[in-house]
C-alpha cells in the first residue's frame, strides 16, 4: 500500500511538471513571438525613417522642400531602387550581426527574416497636378516667415489684386478707338503722318527693344522638352494626410509669394545657370528668357496705354493744348472738318508715348500709380517726336504698382495647373545644375509610402506589418 502511494505521488508530480512546462514554454514562445513582432515594427519604422533621412539635399537647400530623390543621383528615377534602400535598412536592424567581421554572432532568439516587401502607395512631388509640390511649398513659406505673418503677406497682395481689378484699366481698349480714327481721316482723305500709337502692336519682334537696350536682356534659351511640363511623367498615389490647404484663394495667394520668395525676375540680379528670368518663364512658359520678357512687355504695354487714355481725355489742360495745335494744323492743311479726330489720334499717341514710358519706368524697378494724375505724368507732348530716346527712368522709386506687382496680377490669374507645372520646370532646371543631380525629376521624388513587409519569425511563424509615413503628416 506504500508502496502505490509512493509510486502515485510521482506520477502526480510528473503531470504536475509536465503542465507547468507546458505553460512556462507556451509563455516563452509567446514573449519570443511578441518580442519578434516588436522587433518586426521597429526595424520596419527605423527604416522608413532612414529612408526618409535620404531627401534631397539640395532641394531642401534651396526651396525648402523634403523629397525623396528615387534616381538616388541615377539618370532614372526607379520606385524599385527605394525598395531596396528599405530592404537593405531592415536586414541590417533585424540581424545584429549583419555588416560585423566578429567570428562570434551575438545570440538570437528571434530568427528573424525577411520574406518579401510591397510598396502599396507612394506619392510622387508631380501627383494631382502639381499639387503635392505645392502643398509643401505653402507649407515651407508659412514655416519660414510664420503663420500669421505669411497671411498677412498673401493678404496684401490679394489686396493688390482687388485695386487692380477695381481700377478696371484692363476694360480699356483705345487700339480700338484710334483705329476708328485713322478710318474716319481716311474717310475725309486726310493723311496723317504716321504717329507714334499707330501700328506699334503689329511689331512684336521689336517691341521689347522699343523700351529696353539689347545689352539689358539675357538671352538665354530654355530646352523646354525635358522639363516636367512637356514630358510624360510618373504616376504616384496623389495627396495622402496633411491638413494644408490647396485650393483657396488663401493659399493660392500663399504659394505665388513662396515663388516670389524662391525665382527670380527681370528686375533682380541673375547669378544662376538656368533662366535668369523664373517667374516670367512660369507665367508665359516660353524657351528664352527674352521672349518670356517680352510677352510680359506685350501684356503691360497695353495694359498702361487703357489707364493712360482713360485719364488723358479728362484732362482739360492737356485736351485743350492739343486742340489747339490740331484746329492750327489741320486749318492750315484745308481740312477743318479733321480737327475734333486729329485731336483724339494726338491724345492717344501722347497717352501711347506716356505708356512706354511707364514700361520703362517700371522695368528700370519704379513705381507707375494704376491711375494717373496730372502729377504723375512724365512724358511731355513734344517727347513724342522720339519716344524712346524720351522714355526713360526718373531715378525716383514713386509711388503705386512696381513690376513685380503686376506680376502678382497675372500669376494670381494664370491657370493654377500651368503655373505649378513651371514652378516645377523652374526647379528641375536649377537643380540639374548642382552636384549628383544632372538628371534630377521632380516625378521621381517621394513624399509618402506606405508599405507591407512580410517577415518569419524562426522560419516558421509569418509576421506581417503595414506601415505609412509621409513629410507632411503622421500615420
């Protein structure tokens, strides 16, 4: 009977122990798997994190923006060269002894390795339409001078637009006028000689040598066809996360004082190698910097002619001196009846010669009031017998728009889509001009990924993570 007894407690004790085992090795491989999967999720994020360590330096250089460069200074941007940048991260975080010359590996109860690795999204700097480039530029303008301040710097140029639009000189067309003129003293067979507004706006050519010396003007050229806006370009996954706005009046406004802050105009001293004129590029997009000025001459020019016309026939002053001169001449020449429109034609060409004038002006970095007053006008009625050699600069800053107020105007106005495309020829441009980066592609450059890393754990057990991460927000 003892003997059972004896031989029943060690029976007992052995289910005991073999119970307690079973639960001391279920918690080890439990603690092993949670441990593994741990190590799974850092190596996962240290290497998103890495990779996202790799942005372009000289982009955040000069325009302040966090890309990832997938050419890696390649000449192809490749999303498969990422990936393995990612692989290579998490081999080297998930086994300790990888890159060691040690004859002895440190111990590793994981095993961990790695089975696959799928990039599901990444967004690409050119996805929906430019607009993952720009988010991050207003975001960089507002980092740079503030929130509040950066508002307030977009309000005031949205306040320039407002006078501009208010002062409706876009509305006047006096081309139209003087030519109903010119047909009614051809109507009375009285030939004028040809006056300083007549024709001007046929000879595009020289429109720009009209109100600049040709020294004045660079006349670099722009190869157009490799640049983001004129290629087929790579296709991300568009915005992902964020909370900047794109697409109001606000942050419009935003990004246009981002691309003041960053290109460069006529008016400024040019050092760079690509086009010395940017933002004229962006908002006419043509392959030299001389036709991209002279587009934004053949924009002002008119534009200064409706304000000056507008002004110049409710002057009395100067109505009545070149009515004067108009009954004298035309009284003499025996065509009485040509007066009243040999007055008008006169007035336009005096406001036509005023106009250049103002172009000059402006171009040379003064300032030309929208409206003018008697005041504000320069061009005296004589000057007309050579305009150009009479329409130059006061040395006077003035008062009203500068130059780069009417550019406010017109990239406020041009196609939201056209304007961030150029904002983005602009960049590759420049950068194709730094060190590693001949072949740089804004359509090659990453803000977001999101990815799935398929790991096993003792190669047995499969451990799966998802992960994002982007520049612009948290995940």
């Amino acid at each position: 009977m003892k003997y059972r007894l004896k031989g029943t407690i060690t029976v007992f004790l052995s289910l005991i122990l073999t119970i307690i085992l079973s639960v001391i090795m279920g918690i080890t491989e439990s603690a092993a798997y949670t441990a593994s999967r741990m190590k799974c999720e850092l190596a996962t994020d240290l290497s998103l994190e890495s990779v996202f360590a790799e942005y372009n330096r000289e982009l955040l250089s000069r325009y302040d923006l966090y890309f990832i460069d997938t050419s890696y200074g390649g000449s192809t941007p490749s999303l498969s060269e990422l990936k393995e940048h990612i692989k290579d991260y998490i081999s080297y975080n998930i086994d300790p002894s990888k890159g060691t010359f040690s004859l002895i590996k440190p111990a590793d109860f994981t095993s961990l390795t790695l089975l696959s690795l799928d990039i599901a999204e990444a967004s690409y700097a050119s996805d929906a339409a430019g607009r993952v480039f720009k988010r991050q530029a207003i975001q960089a303008f507002e980092d740079l001078h503030g929130i509040s301040a950066a508002k307030k710097l977009a309000e005031n140029a949205g306040g320039l637009v407002s006078e501009y639009n208010s002062s409706e000189i876009a509305d006047q067309h006096p081309e139209e006028y003087q030519k109903e003129l010119e047909e009614e003293l051809n109507d009375i067979d009285y030939k004028i000689p040809e006056n300083p507004a007549g024709n001007v706006f046929d000879d595009w050519d020289g429109i720009l040598s009209f109100v600049l010396d040709s020294g004045d003007i660079s006349h670099k050229t722009i190869d157009t066809s490799s640049l983001i806006s004129h290629r087929n370009i790579n296709k991300g996954t568009g915005l992902h996360g964020g909370t900047v706005d794109t697409e109001s009046t606000l942050s419009e406004l935003m990004f246009d004082e981002y691309l003041f802050d960053k290109c460069t105009t006529y008016t400024e001293q040019h050092t760079k190698e690509g086009a010395d004129y940017e933002l004229e590029y962006i908002l006419y997009g043509k392959n030299s910097d001389n036709a991209n000025l002279r587009k934004v001459v053949e924009v002002l020019l008119p534009l200064r002619y409706g304000a000056n016309a507008l002004y110049i026939f409710t002057d009395s002053e100067k109505k009545e001196l070149v009515e004067g001169i108009a009954t004298v001449v035309c009284t003499l020449l025996l065509v009485p009846d040509a007066a009243e429109a040999v007055t008008d034609l006169t007035l336009l060409a005096w406001a036509y010669g005023e106009s250049v004038s103002d172009v000059v002006r402006l171009l040379a970095g003064e300032r030309v009031p929208l409206k003018k007053t008697a005041a504000d006008w320069k061009m005296p009625l004589w000057g007309l017998t050579s305009i150009r050699t009479n329409a130059r600069p006061t040395g006077q800053k003035g008062s009203g728009f500068s130059y780069e107020d009417y550019l406010r105007v017109f990239l406020i106005m041009e196609n939201k889509t056209t304007k961030c495309m150029r904002a983005m020829d602009i960049i590759e441009m420049n950068l194709r001009n730094t060190a590693g980066n001949k072949h740089f592609r804004l359509d090659g450059c990453i803000e977001y990924v999101s990815l799935s890393a398929v790991m096993t754990f003792k190669g047995k057990n499969k451990l799966t993570i998802d992960r994002q991460m982007s520049y612009m927000s948290d995940f």
